[in-house]
C-alpha cells in the first residue's frame, strides 16, 4: 500500500511538472508551486520514514535506488529553497527542478514491460548513434 501511494504522488508529481511551464498565468503557477511544495515535503517524509526505518544509513544507501531518491529529494529541496527562501527566479531554477521527473524511473523500474520497452529504446539509440 505504501509503495503503491509513492507511485501515484510519483506519477502525480510529473503531471504537474508538465502542467508548469511558462506559458501558464500567474495565478495556475502559483497553484501548482503549492501543489508541487505539498508533493516534495511528502517526498521528503517518505525518505525520513525510510531512513529511520533502516538498520543504518549504510544498509539504506546500499540500494542504488535509494541512493538515487536522496539525490533527487535533496535536490529538488535545494531549489526549491532557492526559489521560496532566497528569491532566486523559477525559470533559472528549472533544470535542476526538473530532475524531479526522473522519478518517473522509480515507477517504470517496478513494471517489467515498461522496463523492457526502455532497455530496448535505449539500446535501439546506442546502435543508431554508432552507425
């Protein structure tokens, strides 16, 4: 059950990541700045929950994946700083907030046929960028 809610907030996270872009108005970004706030420190509890619920910190960074959603969490709280706390304008903060889409890879990585399809395309890319 748990799992299963991450994945949802996950899938709801990139839909208002693609929502947010610079075409909105003011007042949709602000919406979706609150909604995206509400969703990290979700995000940020889970990865408390988890480390506190593991042996030690060295067994809970021993999963790649683990490690992976620390370096995720930890930077998008970065900017996310950076933008409420110091003021600094979204639109120079947006690629490093932008790497919150890759948790999309948390859910593809626990649908095998969504796993499979992504290692054949990235294969696929390899073999047409050698050609």
């Amino acid at each position: 059950c748990f799992e299963l809610g991450s994945m949802i907030l996950v899938i709801i996270n990139t839909i208002v990541l693609a929502l947010d872009s610079v075409f909105v108005s003011d007042e949709m970004h602000d919406s979706l700045s609150i909604g995206l706030i509400i969703i990290h420190t979700i995000f940020m509890v889970e990865l408390g929950l988890r480390m506190v619920g593991a042996d030690s910190l060295s067994t809970f960074f021993e999963s790649g994946s683990r490690r992976f959603d620390f370096l995720v969490i930890l930077v998008t709280a970065l900017a996310l700083f950076g933008n409420f706390v110091l003021g600094i304008p979204r639109k120079q903060l947006a690629p490093i907030a932008s790497l919150s889409a890759f948790r999309f890879m948390r859910v593809m990585a626990k649908i095998p046929t969504i796993q499979h399809l992504l290692h054949m395309t990235l294969a696929s890319i390899t073999n047409i960028i050698n050609l």
